[in-house]
C-alpha cells in the first residue's frame, strides 16, 4: 500500500484575491532549491489514524500553531513517488504571521559520511503566494491542489 500524507491547504482572500500558505522544507537538500520545491503543510498519516487529526497534527508541527476549521476535503493527490497526499482546504481566519512560524526539528548526518549528526528544521521558512506565484513555487505533484480549489471556491 503507498504511504499516506495529510495536508491543509490553507488560504486567505486579500483584495478580491486568493492567497496560499505554502512551506519550503529545511534542511541541506533543500536550502538552495526554490521554484518547485514549496508544499503544503503535511506529513506522514499514523497507523489507524484520522486522516484530518493527521493533517492538524503535521500543520501544528510545522507552523507552532494550531488551525482551526471548517476544512473541506480537497482530494487525494498521487505525487511522483508513489505517495498519496490527502488535502483539505481550510479559509485562515485569523492573521497568520509567517515571520514567527516555530517548526518542529529532525537530526540527520552533515555532511554524509562525517559522523556529525547535525538538527535541521522540518520547515525553514512559510509565504504566501497568489495563485499564479503558488503554481510555480509548489511541488509538481501537488499544483492539482491549487486549481481544486478554484473550483471548490468558485473562483475559477
């Protein structure tokens, strides 16, 4: 069976425009690749876990701070790799300040083969970003999401 994320979509309307949250993943792989490598806030779905308290769950754990509903189911997304990412959009009402996101961490040797075990935050940074930067900016295997949600807010 293929690994399973979930994830929230979160979006905001700022003068007559939508507007989403991506995160860009942290760490050495990572730290020099910008278009195409932000996502949406997400994770690896528990044994007998709920899909939704999985994906609240890896939000609060990227961003330090909790989101709070009503979510929508937006679909489930094969990406390139095999895994299935299960999305949900979710309107942020109130500000989220992306300066003051607290991510969790995760400990990886660095540089290879050193012997060092060195900590990297999970998210090293968060945007938002207008439908059109968003296309660009996301993961390939996710930009579905984004027109998904076109659809769902009749936007499109």
């Amino acid at each position: 069976m293929a690994k399973r994320s979930a994830g929230l979509l979160i979006y905001r309307r700022s003068d007559g425009d939508i507007q989403v949250l991506l995160v860009h993943p942290g760490g050495p792989f990572w730290a020099k690749k910008d278009e195409g490598a932000w996502s949406i806030p997400k994770g690896l779905v528990d044994e007998n876990e709920d899909e939704l308290a999985a994906a609240q769950r890896e939000t609060g754990e990227e961003l330090g701070i909790t989101i709070d509903g009503p979510f929508e189911r937006l679909g489930d997304y094969r990406q390139p790799g095999g895994k299935i990412v299960i999305a949900w959009s979710v309107e942020a009402r109130a500000g989220i300040d992306i300066a003051t996101i607290k991510s969790n961490s995760f400990t990886m040797e660095w540089p290879p083969r050193s012997g060092l075990m060195k900590e990297f935050p999970e998210v090293d940074r968060a945007g938002w970003f207008s439908l059109p930067e968003a296309a660009s900016k996301i993961l390939a295997g996710q930009r579905p999401m984004l027109a998904d949600l076109v659809k769902q807010l009749g936007a499109g």
